[in-house]
C-alpha cells in the first residue's frame, strides 16, 4: 500500500477517535459554566500565555532561516525567513494539509527572492526535521521523566513508554554521533541536502525544543488555578497532544488538542479546563492567522502596485 494511502489512513483514524471522544466528553458540560470560566480567567494569565505564543512564534521563524542557511541560501535575509516561516505555518497549520498549503505560501514569498522550487522543497525538509527532532527530544526528557503522563494519551504501562522515551533518546544520540565524523548528506542530484553538522544539529534541536516549551508555558498559564500540576507532565500532554493534531492533519488541529487535552486532564473542571483551551485556540491559532492574513494581503497589494523593475 502507498505511503500516501497509510499516512490517510492514519489521519482519519485520529480524528474519527478524537471527536467520538470529544463528543462523548462534552455531553454534560454545561455551556453558561464555560462562559462563566471564560469571565474569570484573569487577565494577567491571558497577557502571560500571549507573550509567551508571541516568543513561540518569534523561535518558529528561526525554522526558515537555519534551513535556508543549511541548504547555501545566505543571500535570504532573516526578514524574509521569518515572513516566509510564520506565515506558511500559520496558514498551512489553520487551513490542514500542510505541506500543500504551507508549500504554496513558502513558494510564493521565497520565489520573489529567487529561491527554485527544488530549494523551497529542500527547506520544507530542514524545517520538518527541525520540528521532529526537537519533538523528539522534548518528549524524549519529559516521558523519561514523567511517563505517566505519556499514559493518559496512549494507554500503555508506564514503564513502556519510559522505555519508548530512552529508545528516542538513544536514536537521537546515534544520529549525532552519525553526523561527527564526516559531512552527511540525504537524497540524489540536484534534491540532494547536506545535513547540518553535530553541533549545527544541537542548535536546530534547541530552537525546535524553545518553540515547543514557549507554547507549552502559555498552556500552562491558560490552565486553571486548583488543582496544581507540575510544569513537565503538563508539557509531555500538551507536546503530545499537539503532536497528534499535527499528524491528523485536522485544520488547527481542532477537535485533536481538545480531545487529547481533556482525556489527558481529568482532574480538572472541565468546563474551566475546555475555557483554557478555547483562550489558547483564539491566541495561539485564530489571531496568528488574521496577522499572516492581513500581512500577506499588504504585501500582495504593495508587489500589485509596484513597478516590475522594482519588484523583489
């Protein structure tokens, strides 16, 4: 069976699971509790979660720039990186199939700077390998550490997915000593990359990992104030859920994140805990994508009403 086909099917299987589950969940919540909880959520923890979305965001857009340093392209500015990054992600993240819609965004801006197709594709890979390797790893510490958490979501003993999480650990660590000797490369041709060394490699893995932790340190604002959780299971969930949005390739993940969140979650109301994840939705998905939008349709009325001589 194609890959394609396999990776379909997977996608479906996620989300059917997640909204059955999440229908299920949300048959006896209360909806004026939920506004209620919305009402009370102070403003203070709602400023907090944004500057930290905001430091997210600001840490994704170094996924385009080390990529495109990576594959020779010095003569792209960071400017141009980090419209290209946020608002393909943004946009690719929001609207599903990623790779396609992204892909179209990435292409549109880079290709005024000259960028090919090829090496627009070549970017995209960098920029994946960024994201896994640092899920990688951030998982990798925090199931090592809190394997319980993993359980919530994947209903295996814990000592399973401790086990799960040494093995990533371990692979990632054999991928490192892999790159020491000599420079690597993937792929033939003109699709070939070379791959970033050791150290580069340790860079590309922090900047996936502060993206990641920014993200989750705006959950764990959002969360409500009792009962009190540890920082570290608290991320292994979200990480994890996010993961699984990311693969069901759901627009925005809805439905995924809400899912796995309140499954993972138990010990909190959750009315409160459902006005938690509506607050980070509106900050970390809806509001990005008005930005992207609103920027990218300035630019393509500045590049409309610009001479062709002059165009970028």
């Amino acid at each position: 069976m194609p890959w394609r086909w396999i990776g379909a099917a997977i996608s479906v299987a996620i989300v059917t699971y997640a909204f059955a589950t999440l229908f299920k969940l949300l048959q006896d919540i209360d909806p004026a509790e939920v506004l209620d909880a919305l009402h009370a959520k102070p403003a203070s923890a709602i400023a907090l979660a944004a500057l930290c979305i905001a430091a997210s965001y600001v840490t994704l857009t170094f996924y385009d720039f080390f990529a495109l340093r990576t594959i020779g392209r010095r003569d792209v500015p960071y400017r141009i990186a980090a419209l290209a990054g946020f608002t393909s992600y943004v946009i690719g993240h929001n609207l599903g199939a990623t790779v396609l819609t992204g892909g179209v965004v990435r292409y549109r801006i880079y290709s005024a700077r000259g960028v090919s197709l090829i090496e627009v594709a070549k970017v995209a890979f960098v920029t994946g390998l960024t994201f896994w390797l640092g899920n990688a790893f951030l998982l990798g510490i925090g199931i090592a550490y809190a394997p319980e958490a993993a359980s919530a979501i994947n209903q295996l003993p814990a000592w399973i997915n401790r086990w799960i999480a040494l093995a990533g650990l371990t692979a990632i660590a054999a991928y490192l000593l892999w790159l020491i000797p000599q420079q690597r490369a993937v792929g033939r041709g003109e699709w070939q990359i070379a791959l970033p060394g050791a150290r580069l490699t340790l860079l590309q893995i922090a900047i996936g990992v502060l993206d990641l932790l920014f993200a989750a340190l705006a959950m764990y604002a959002l969360l409500p104030a009792a009962p009190q959780v540890d920082f570290i299971p608290l991320m292994v969930t979200f990480v994890a859920a996010t993961l699984l949005g990311f693969l069901s390739h759901a627009p925005g993940s809805i439905g995924v994140l809400e899912a796995a969140m309140l499954v993972s979650l138990p010990e909190f109301d959750k009315e409160e805990l459902l006005a938690a994840l509506l607050i980070f939705r509106a900050l970390y998905f809806l509001l990005p994508l008005v930005v992207a939008i609103l920027i990218l349709g300035i630019r393509e009325l500045c590049l409309a009403a610009m001479p062709k001589d002059n165009a970028p």
